[in-house]
C-alpha cells in the first residue's frame, strides 16, 4: 500500500514522501489528533546541532500522536478502537533495563520518522487503547507518560521522608509532572519554583508556588525534580542541591544542548541521589491512561491545551509550528491530512 509521510527535509522546509509498506504483523492506524513539543521546535527551526541535524533528516516529525485503528491483522484491536501510539521502539527486551533506555531502542521523530504520515503501521504493542477521554486531551498521552516514568523512578530510589516534594519549572512538563505527583504522591506537599506569575497561577492545584527569586529564608524540601532544560538548568540545580535535605533524591528531567557546571561539594555532603529521566515505555502509558481517565485530571490537563483546529496540507502544518511559538503550554491539532 502507498503511504504518505511529511518529512522535515532541512529547517522549515517540509516535503511529502511515498512509500511502498506491507501489513505483515502490524496493525494501520490513523492518525486523528496531534500535540507538538519543544524538540519538534528545534528540529524544525534548525536549533540542533548543524552535525545532529545531518544525521536526523529528513524525518517525519511529531511523536505525540492518537489516532484510530483502520486495519489490525493480529486481531488485537477492533476497527475504530482509539489507541495512543507508542514512540519509543525496543529491538530487544531486557529484565534490568527499562525499554527507553535500551540500546537496542530507537525513537519516532529522532532520527526515525514520526507520526505526520497519512497512515501509521505500528506493532500491536506500541499502541494502547483509551476510552473515555477528550481525544485532544489524549493527544498529550506520550507527555504525561514521561512524568509517570519520572515518578515511577523516583519512587523507586527515594526514601520514605517525602514531606515536601519541589518542582523546579513552571512550563508543560512541570505542569504535567505536578498534576501526575498530586495522584501518585498524594501524601505529599507539592511546590512548584518558577520564574512567571501568569504561568505559576494554572498551578492552583499543588499546595504552594514560589518564584525563583522569592523563596522563604528557611525553605527546606525533602526531593525534588528539575523540569527547566537549557541554561536555567544550571540555576534550578544549584537552588535545589541548596535548599534540600540531606539524602533527598533529584530527578533531573529538562534538556541541556549544553555542559553545566554542577556544584558537587554539596552533593557529596548532603549525600544526594541524581537520576536522569527521559522518555518512556508501554507500561508508563498504561498509568498515564488509567490517571488521565479520572475527570479531574482530565479536566486538569485540558487547562495548559491550546487547541488550533485542523491540519490539512503542508501549508497547515507550518502555520501550526508558527503558532506553537506564542503559546504558552501545549499546542494539540487535528490531523486531517
């Protein structure tokens, strides 16, 4: 069957590509709605490395996709069934390390095409069906399931003294990391640090937010997550290796095109724990569907969702990345291409 795929062939310049493909073992699935994130921005802007961006394009960008079944030749999913779909992809399993950080795993819309294709043939077990929720909510799925997987890891590394949970960041991810923490740590205080008013007030659901200039003299918190990336990297680690406590446990989850300086004096006093956290697997997607399914939640995330109507030719599809630039969380679209 002929497919057609929209490849980022160079910075801003997008170009449809054919290609023959075969059902085999996999199940076709249409895409319905989209949501872009800040590395679709680099890609398409050209804000990667000149040598990164060589290696990468062209490629199909997008990996935050839903869409509808069309075709399963498995007979795992029923024709119409709305499934999420999966980017990250396993060669090979491993009973230690968790799928998005095997070396056998490849990425859509990093170095392999992404969901902006007219038809996606995936295998059974990169998708997950949902019901029940807004579809453009749903959009944002792969999102949530990367603060899921933050969560799940720090779960698993940090102590039981999690009195205060801080949150360096105040844009999507740190909205999506706090709205999950607010579920799966429920016992716990969450704050929020962040540099903008306007957009520390959609918080209104965690137990206190700071600016990062006015933080209380005798602040103190048990753990943190570090949802910031680029320069401010530099300052939100400083800050949280300063105002945590001993043994406390730091998920590092923003990203830094470039080396930061990090103050390991204090690390090694404090005896803190860093993890690195970065993307996510099949079972992350599972918990972020069951948690989205709650209408609060749901009702959530559809706060930070700047909904910009259809998609329907290559034209479309750039107006949307221009967009995206003045918005100030998550631009979901519909693909109708």
């Amino acid at each position: 069957m002929i497919n057609y795929v929209y490849q980022l062939v160079a910075p801003k310049l997008i170009s449809a590509k054919y290609r023959q493909e075969e059902l085999k073992d996999n199940l076709i699935v249409r895409p319905e709605y989209m949501a872009l994130c800040h590395a679709d921005q680099r890609y398409y802007l050209g804000q990667r490395n000149p040598k990164v961006m060589n290696e990468k394009l062209p490629m199909a960008l997008i990996h935050e996709s839903v869409g509808l079944v069309v075709e399963d030749s498995t007979g795992t999913y029923d024709v119409g069934q709305r499934v999420a779909m999966i980017p990250n992809t396993p060669i090979k399993d491993s009973d230690t390390i968790f799928e998005n950080y095997n070396k056998g795993s490849y990425f859509l819309s990093s170095g392999h095409d992404g969901f902006m294709r007219e038809l996606v043939y995936i295998k059974p077990d990169r998708v997950v069906p949902y019901d029940g929720i807004n579809p453009k909510t749903a959009a944002i799925t792969e999102f949530i399931s990367v603060a899921v997987h933050a969560i799940d890891r720090f779960d698993k590394l940090a102590h039981e003294n999690r009195g205060t949970i801080a949150i360096w960041g105040d844009g999507s991810l740190a909205y999506c990391l706090a709205s999950m923490l607010k579920e799966m740590q429920a016992k716990s205080d969450i704050v929020v640090i962040g540099k903008h008013r306007d957009k520390l007030s959609h918080f209104y659901f965690v137990d206190k937010t700071y600016t990062i200039d006015y933080l209380p003299e005798n602040f103190e918190i048990d753990h943190a997550f570090e949802c910031t990336g680029g320069e401010g990297s530099y300052y939100a680690i400083d800050d949280i290796i300063k105002y945590i406590a001993p043994q406390g446990t730091v998920a590092l989850m923003g990203v830094s095109e470039n080396r930061i300086p990090i103050f390991t004096r204090d690390i090694l006093e404090k005896g803190l724990t860093f993890v690195g956290s970065s993307r996510s697997g099949r079972e992350d997607f599972q918990k972020a569907i069951e948690l989205m399914g709650k209408n609060h939640v749901e009702n959530r995330l559809s706060t930070i969702i700047s909904y910009e109507g259809s998609v329907s030719s290559i034209s479309d599809i750039h107006e949307i990345f221009r967009r995206d630039l003045s918005t100030p969380f998550k631009t979901v679209f519909k693909w109708e291409i």
